[in-house]
C-alpha cells in the first residue's frame, strides 16, 4: 500500500456514488474502489449490530484492494460503526457525518440548524450529536423525509412532484429562521435545486462535498496524495443486481459505470 | 383444528393489511392471526430460493397457531412460493395473484387488462402468467410504479403529489383502451381513489378484496366457515419494530392494532 493506492467507499447501495463522484471531482488523479452492498439495503431499518457486522464485511472486502483510505458512504454505516472500524484499521478511516456536521457549523451564523434524512438517521440522533459536540450552542432541527430516497431513485428531481413534496416536508422549516440545512442522506444531492427553490434562503450543505473534502485534507495530512504518475483506476462492485446499479447509478454519477463486478461478501 | 380456528395471514410487511381488512369486513365472525416480517422487508429484491425460506418459515409459524387456511398476502410470496407450500400443507393456501387474475379477466370485456405493482411483482411476469392460464386471449401491460409504496407509507394517499404520480404513471394506459387495472401490490388500494380520477373509466381490481373473496369461497366449500358461537380473536405478529407496524398499520387497517407481539422466526 503506497500513496498511488485506491481510496476506498462502501455505501449499503447506490446513495455513496454522490460521495464518489465529489471524491473523483477533487482529486482527478486518484484511483477509486466502490463497494455498494445491495443485496442489503437498506442497513437503516435493521438492528445496530446487524449494520456492524454488514460494515466490517463491506470494510474488509476493500482492505483486500489494498485501500489507503476508506470512506463510509452511508449515513446509518458511519453513525453505528465509524468509531468501531477507525479502531480496528491501520489507515484512516472517514465518515459521512463528522464533515456535514463541521460545514454546518460553519455556515451557521445564528446558530440554527436544520438537518434532513432517513428516517433512521434522523431519530439516531447522529447529527444533532456530532454538531452539538463541535459548538453546543447550535441549535438542531432534524426532519425525515421518507420520499426523497425513491423520488431520486426514480429520475424525480426535477418537476411538480419532488417540487412538492420538498415543500411538504420543508415549507414549515422557513419559519425557524435556519442559517443552514444539512443534506443528511447521499441520494439528497441530486435533489439540491428543488431544495433550494424551497428555502432559498438556507445554506445547503452537501454531505457528499464535504466528504470529499475531508478526503482531501487527510491525504494532504499524511503525504498519501496520488503522485499522478500511475494509471488511474475506478472500479465498482455490488453484491446484488449490477445492471441495476448501473441503470440507476449513472444518473447519481454523471457519468458511465464501467468497471463492474458483483460480489459475495 | 376445526371451524372455529383462525385464518393465517402472511405478509413480507405491512401491506397484507389490506387483505386483512377485506377478510375481517367479508368474515366478521373469523379469528385472524397475521405475521409481518417486518425485519426482512421487503421480499421484491431478494432471490427466489431466499424467498422460498423465508415464506416457509412464515407459513411454519402460523401452522403452530393451528390455522385453518393460509393466505400469503405479498405479491412477491405468492409469485414465487404459493405451489410449494400449497403441496407441502393440508389445509388451503390462498395466494394474493390468481384471485386479483380471475377477477381482471371477468371484466374486461375488451379483452385488454393492465396490471400495476412493484418493479419486482411486473419483473416476474406473475400476473401475465395467471391472466394468460385463465384466458390466452387476454391481452396484458404491466406497468411498474416504485413512487406507489412510499407514498401509502407515508399516509399520502390524496392530494396533489399522488395524483401526479398516478398521472405519470397511467397517463399512457388511458390511451391503450384497458378495461380493467389490477393493483397488483397490496399498498395499492390506499391509492384507489387516486387511481381512479386519472382513469375514470377502467375497472379496478382490488387484490385485497378478490383474495378475501377466494378465502371465504373456499372455506364454505369446506364447510369451515366459523360458526359464529365462539370469542373472535385477532392477534399481530411481526419480526421487527411493532412501533413502525402499528402507526403505519392503523391507516391500512382503519383499525386499532391491540394485540401485537415481536416475535423470531
């Protein structure tokens, strides 16, 4: 393992590839392994050591790609098993979480925050601890949006009907005066112009940016940037229906999937 | 096990509600057991052996409640596991599809039926399947529409968003000339006045109301009807968040939920 390795991600499914494609935008040069666990998903609906367990196969299987960095693309895998996974590894190891909850902060002028996810990230809490525990003043609103997931999922980003359900879900947060909103869920990207006709107003904070980001500065950090003299490498593996992926996946990614194998974990 | 025991329903979830709804309004007098696996949900993306064993454990533990009959209220069971566990039981076993087929073909008197479900139930090609065995002549689209299910869960089954989504879904079956539309995934007759304002001249077939139907047919032709004289019981179990099963559930059922265990299969 040197610093021209892959970075590697692992989402339950098809959400990290916003996180992914972030991750490719920033650093050009560097080669990328994707690992999207589909015939799991979703991990939010199932029991904190379920979703551990499912994180260490998922982890395991990209340190035997060699990785330098491994990405937790996924909201529920990040608030459960980030901690338990950063222990057990010698590489560093970053979440999805820990970077949307500091741009928040950040962004927060009068010290109010919104938040919206699944409704398992939303009542884990996960957010309004991470934010409370960089600025306890920070006030937190935190609000499921169940539909936003198969709207993205289904090409609905544009139009009547995600414009609406935006509004059903978030006209109500234009009156608590929030500086900033955290997309708490990797599909919410792909909805961020619908969001922001809603609340034009509210600084959006993109998780999967901010990952990206925080990607960057920890390589930077430890000198383990590509030298860009190799080859660049993307490759994506599944654990269930890889044409699936493929047909949705493109649209969160802007781009083809070519590289793809399906897996046993 | 005689009359007076109870009718056993299974569903991966939540949606078998519906056909426990149309049972307890058909049968007033019957005792009803349900089963939602809810820690498995849903069963459309799994593999067909992996829904082989998990439908088999259901119907396993509701043959130890000592049921009279079986109904497997999830399209995606009865697609895959219906004969297997009708040759491997003594009592009847009633599945959601050939009721909803029998009926699509009795009113469509153009001989053109549409079929609507989830992208796992139309994938399967069940429901051509029993309409093509009932009457060959029988033309059928099938038409998958992923926005259905979320929007039932999330009690949005009025107003604007549903009927956009309706609209974009069966905009084009108005002009195929059908005579009748099955809802073809038991969240579906939530969404049935919806349905019918985008194609007010279709007949809807109801799953859940064919399958109550079937259910009643059968267990008069066996003379297993309750006899009336007893204490009616109505008991729910699921595998995983009660919580989740009882708020969602209510709306299903128009109905307090009272008697709900977690249980392990």
């Amino acid at each position: 393992m040197d610093r021209n390795s892959s970075i590697g991600v692992f989402d339950s499914g098809i959400g990290g590839l916003t996180v992914m494609k972030e991750i490719a935008a920033l650093m050009p040069d560097e080669s990328l392994v994707y690992l999207g666990d589909t015939a799991r998903v979703p991990y939010g609906t199932r029991s904190a050591d379920t979703v551990k367990r499912y994180s260490f196969e998922c982890a395991r299987f990209l340190i035997q790609h060699n990785i330098k960095l491994l990405v937790i693309a996924c909201n529920t895998a990040s608030a459960v098993s980030l901690e338990d996974i950063r222990s057990s590894l010698d590489i560093p190891v970053i979440g999805v979480i820990e970077p949307g909850a500091r741009a928040a902060v950040r962004s927060a002028a009068n010290r109010r925050v919104g938040v919206i996810g699944t409704e398992a990230t939303i009542n884990s809490g996960a957010y309004v601890k991470a934010i409370k525990a960089i600025d306890s003043s920070v006030e937190v609103d935190g609000f499921a949006c169940p539909l936003f997931v198969p709207l993205v999922e289904e090409g609905l980003t544009e139009g009547d009907i995600p414009y609406l359900a935006a509004k059903k879900y978030l006209g109500a947060m234009s009156e608590k005066g929030i500086d900033a909103l955290v997309l708490g869920c990797t599909h919410y990207p792909l909805l961020k112009s619908v969001i922001a006709e809603v609340l034009p107003d509210v600084t959006l904070i993109d998780s999967a940016v901010e990952t990206a980001r925080a990607v960057k500065e920890s390589l930077q950090a430890d000198s383990m940037l590509n030298s860009g003299e190799s080859q660049r490498q993307v490759r994506y593996f599944v654990t269930d229906s890889p044409e699936r992926f493929v047909a949705v996946g493109e649209r969160f990614l802007g781009k083809k999937i070519i590289d793809i194998s399906k897996v046993e974990l």
